[in-house]
C-alpha cells in the first residue's frame, strides 16, 4: 500500500479482511539516546553488540515536523532503553515537542538531576509527567547503586527548580522493578514515595537478560498467591494515597498489546521505527527460564522514508491490527513448547507471522512499561 491507497488486505485462509487507512498515532515514544549513565545489570543491551548512540537534531526535528501530519497525536513519551537526559539537547527536544501542543513525559533513572542546571531546564521544558526509574536499596546489583534516597533527593530538586523557574510542577510518578530480592522493601517505599510528592507508581515485574537473574523473578504463581502479593501492594500504596498500576502474577491466556492499543510507535535513536520497546533492540531474555534472543525489528527508517508512509506501510497496518484483536500464536498455552523451535527467537511463529509476539510477557501484562 502507498500513501494515496485507503486500506490494506489482509487474507486469514479464505476470508480477506480490509483495513481502511488510518491516522490513529496517539503516542510517540522517543528513544534520545540509547546511552546510559548506568550499567544496571538487567538492561536489555547489557550483553547486546549493537552501537548506542545519539539521536541527531535535524532528525528530532524533522520527526516532529512529520509528527504534525498525524492529528490524533495526543503524547511525546521520551524513554527507551538509554537514559534520556544523557542526550546534549534533551530539555530542547522535550521543549519542541511541549510547544508543537503535545503532552509530554519523561522516563529517567533521576541521578543527572542532582545537577541543578539540568534540573532548571527540564523545569522549563514544560514536561507534563516525569517517570522516576529507582531500585529498592535493598537490591545492590554492582553498577545501579542510585540508592532510593538519592532518587527522592532528585524529585525534591525538580520540584524546587519549578518553583523558582515559576512553573507548574510535574506529575511526578515512580517507575519499580519487583524482585525477590527487594519486595519487602518496596513494602516499605510509600511513605517516603509520597513524602517526596510523587503522585503515581508503576510496579513492573523483572524480565531476566541472564541465566543469574531467573532466580530473582516473582511469577508465575497461582491465583491465590498473586490475589496475596497484589493486595499486599496495593494497600502498601493505597494507604499514602498514591494510585499504582500493578502488574499479574499468574499467567493467563488473556492478551493485551497495551503498545498496539494506545496506537503506539517507538522512534530509536537512529530513526528506525519499531512497534515496541521490546522489539526495539536486539538482546537476550528468559522467558519462564527459557533462552530467547530477541531480534531487533523496525517498520522502516525516518532517514530514508517518512513517517506517514511507514506508518501506513501494509506490514505494520496488518501488524497493528492483528495484534489489536490478539491474532497470533500463542506459545505459553501450546502443549508444544518444550519441543518447538519458533520460541527461541522472536523472528517468526508457526503462524508465519514476523515478529513474533506468540511468548510476550508484556502481553500478559507481567512486564509493564510507564
């Protein structure tokens, strides 16, 4: 299908589906930099031979300009698996895109805000949401030692700077991994959560990138034993009055794509556009203790192609609206498993479909993103 075309076809055995062309894109979520500050063992590229880099400026600003032509583009989310602020002109980009009318957020792991410069100037940025990414102080994985403390230190400077820049504070909310190793103490995190003004959490459980950290996940378990862990959470936060999106705990057979839902497109740093942030790099994870190297997969290029005719490209539209309606294999419910082959990469299923989302852990909503 070209720009000028209407719809896509789609054939599942002997019926064609048509898709009428749309222009649903609803959040952008842009990846700066795919550098960090850090070295958390569980980050995807830990052991990943790909280059990290920068996204150059007249690409941030040509994205944006194509950004334009799409009006149902309600949020700029700037994540992705690098730490944003590490990029020279972060707080500009995040500036442009404030002023072209869209809401804007903000993932980071914090530690650069101890700068109070930076700090003024994501104050001035106009960012409606900042996600703070921290770890429990009672997990000390060499390499993410940003204590919880230092991160609480972080949110009280942001909050400081828009006082004295004069504008309106964030909302400011905590992204957590959960682990064996810390739930206790994110037990113990709401009260200095709040203290620290932070309005939201996002709880996430943990996707292994090594054979070391299996042990450390806290799914599946049963029904009884996640109505337990989930009630346990959700009372910790509730009780300091802060709203927090849980993740499951046992499997189900019922699959939500929240990426493809919300209408979704990452943009790495180097223009290449992926449907999601697993899909965006090239990485190993375990899944229930099972090896699967996940193969980066891009739609197209913003530095050959633009972004309305990725977007309206028949593979991603058929993409898109398969996983919409949750039309792929379904590995984890497949007696089959321990002998296929298709689930040790995500290449393709035995559907035919590429990529292959047949054993997502997003799609279960154990993992959850901000």
């Amino acid at each position: 299908m070209n720009p000028s075309s209407n719809e896509t076809r789609l054939c599942f055995d002997d019926s064609v589906v048509s898709v009428p062309r749309d222009r649903r894109l609803r959040r952008i979520v842009v990846e700066l930099s795919s550098r960090c500050n850090l070295d958390c063992p569980m980050c995807f590229l830990k052991s990943s031979p790909e280059t990290r880099g920068d996204m150059e400026w007249e690409l941030a600003e040509n994205l944006f300009a194509q950004a334009e032509g799409f009006p149902h583009l309600e949020w700029v989310h700037f994540s992705g698996v690098g730490e944003p602020l590490v990029h020279p002109k972060s707080t500009e980009a995040i500036s442009l895109a404030c002023r072209k009318g869209w809401k804007v957020r903000l993932t980071t792991n914090g530690t650069l805000l101890a700068d109070g410069a930076l700090a003024r100037a994501l104050a001035r940025s106009g960012a409606a949401v900042v996600d703070f990414s921290l770890e429990a102080e009672a997990v000390n994985f060499p390499g993410r030692e940003s204590a919880a403390g230092s991160i609480f230190d972080a949110m009280r400077t942001l909050k400081g700077a828009c006082v004295d820049e004069g504008r309106p504070v964030p909302e400011i909310r905590a992204a957590i991994v959960l682990t064996a190793s810390n739930l206790e103490k994110v037990l113990e995190l709401p009260k200095f959560l709040g203290a620290a003004g932070v309005r939201g959490v996002t709880l996430s459980n943990l996707v292994p990138t090594s054979e070391a950290m299996r042990p450390l996940v806290l799914y599946p378990v049963s029904l009884e034993e996640e109505a337990r862990l989930q009630q346990a959470l959700f009372l910790a936060f509730q009780k300091e009055g802060l709203n927090v999106s849980l993740p499951r705990f046992a499997l189900s057979s019922e699959r939500h794509c929240a990426f493809a839902r919300s209408e979704t497109a990452v943009v790495r740093w180097d223009g290449r556009i992926s449907p999601c942030l697993r899909l965006a790099h090239g990485y190993d994870e375990w899944v229930l203790g099972r090896r699967k190297r996940v193969c980066a997969h891009s739609f197209g290029s913003l530095a050959s192609e633009g972004l309305d005719a990725i977007w309206d490209d028949p593979a991603y539209a058929g993409f898109r609206w398969r996983l919409r309606r949750a039309l792929y294999a379904s590995c984890l419910d497949c007696n089959l498993l321990p002998v296929c082959e298709y689930p040790k990469t995500t290449e393709s299923d035995c559907w035919g479909d590429s990529p292959a989302c047949s054993d997502c852990l997003w799609d279960r909503n154990l993992i959850r993103c901000p």
